[in-house]
C-alpha cells in the first residue's frame, strides 16, 4: 500500500510541477519548424528568382504564406495544444472571410455580365447626339 501511495504522491507532483513550470516541448520540434520556415522563405523566393507570373505566381506566394502562418501560429503561439473553441476562434475568421470574398467575386462577375448586357451596346459618341 506505501508503494501505490508513494506513486500517486509522484505523479501528483509531477502534475503540480508540469502546470506551475508550463508545458515543455522538445527543442528538436522548434528547430524544425524554424527549418520549415527557412525552406518555405526560400520557395517563396524562388517564385520571383524563376519569375513565375500570372495566377501561379499568387497562388504560390499565398500558398507559402498561409503554411508559414500556420506553422507560427500552431508551434510557437502552442495553438496546435490548445482547446478546440480557442482553434475556432482563431481559424473561423479568416475561413469566413474568405468564404465571402469567394461569395462577392461571384456576384461581381454577375453585376459585370449584367451592365455588359444592358449597357454595353451603347458607347459615349451614340449617346450624345440623342441629348441634344
């Protein structure tokens, strides 16, 4: 019985010394995110060294963007321990945005197609002689 009390007392202190000190990560799991984020750095400097253009370009860039974001905001904000509420709070926003931004780019191309149609026969020199 001494053995199992004295073992619980360990593992209570234990408990007690890992909540007052914080939670400890292995050094190895920083180095190789700041390695991650190194390698990631470079890619996105390769997507102007080879002069990638057009749509690739953007995606690229943003693409290496929102990895490196996700790698800071999971590994060194302790996000990727943290309760799920505080992971929503953090990562809804953004999809949101997003959402309606998608939401809005297809409206837009609605409201454009729909002033083409209306009022694309018409250019400013037919319309001026009819004021006068």
């Amino acid at each position: 019985m001494a053995h199992d009390a004295a073992t619980t007392h360990t593992m209570a202190t234990a408990a007690v010394a890992t909540h007052e000190g914080g939670q400890q990560h292995p050094i190895k799991l920083y180095l190789l995110v700041w390695g991650w984020l190194f390698v990631l750095s470079a890619c996105s400097y390769m997507v102007d060294y080879f002069h990638v253009q057009g749509h690739l370009r953007w995606f690229l860039i943003l693409l290496f963007m929102i990895v490196k974001a996700g790698l800071i905001v999971a590994v060194f904000m302790h996000m990727a321990w943290e309760r799920l509420a505080l992971i929503y709070a953090i990562l809804v926003p953004p999809v949101a945005v997003l959402v309606f931004v998608a939401i809005m780019v297809f409206e837009s191309d609605y409201t454009h197609l729909t002033r083409k149609l209306f009022f694309g026969p018409y250019t400013q020199s037919e319309v001026a002689p009819l004021e006068h």
